[in-house]
C-alpha cells in the first residue's frame, strides 16, 4: 500500500525533479544581470524542494514501519538489510531531492560569490579609469 501511495506521489513530481535538475547542469552565466535571473530561477526551487523532501521522508519513515518484516529469529543485522532493501525505492527519491536541495543551497552560495567578485572587479576597473 504504501510503495503504492508513494509511486503515485513520484509520478506526480517526477516532471518537477527534471526540471531542477536541468536547472543545476547550467552553468552560471558570466553577465551579472542575466546571472542574477538564473540565481533567481533556482532560488524559486529552494521552498517547493525542500517541501518534496520533507514529503519523501515522510514516506521513507512510514515505509520503513509498514515494510519492516517480524523480527522471527533474523538478527539485527539483517533484519536492517531487509528493511533497507525494501524501502530502497522510496530512498533513492528522497536522496536525490535531498542531494537537489544541496544544489540549490551551492548555486546560490556560488553565484552570491560570483557576483560579489564581479562588483569588487567592476569597481576596480571604475578606479582604474579615473
């Protein structure tokens, strides 16, 4: 029931994934003012990736207590295993977002430098001219 739920949830949001993940292959552009629209573009993601990931933990968590088999005479060790091989699917999607949300987090701490060091330079040239 739960594998269920979840695949119609990653249907859903699959189209969304791919768009962010299109959006953090670009390279920044070198233009400030176009860099700042890009920079712009990703930051939209920021929230709405962040609330998929709480969504696939969510999942993750009740998948884990639905899938988790009797414990029977398993040891800890495998008993783990087991959980973790049948909740592999929900956690793959749960790490990609996770790992798209660091993205977005590094793309916008790049770009902020980026554009500092293209002030500091256009001010120096400015300097430079007078």
């Amino acid at each position: 029931m739960i594998l269920e739920d979840f695949l119609s949830w990653h249907d859903g949001i699959k189209a969304q994934i791919g768009t962010v993940t299109a959006l953090m292959v670009k390279p920044l552009i070198d233009e400030p003012e176009l860099m700042i629209k890009q920079l712009e573009l990703v930051e939209s993601w920021n929230t709405r990736v962040g609330f998929l990931l709480a969504d696939a933990n969510g999942y993750l968590d009740r998948a884990t207590l639905e899938l988790r088999p009797e414990k029977g005479d398993m040891s800890e060790g495998y008993l783990k295993a087991v959980t973790e091989a049948s909740t592999s699917t929900v956690r793959v999607v749960r790490d990609k977002l996770e790992s798209l949300a660091n993205c977005i987090k590094q793309r916008l701490i790049l770009g902020e430098s980026m554009l500092a060091y293209h002030r500091q330079f256009s001010e120096h040239k400015e300097r430079e001219a007078l």
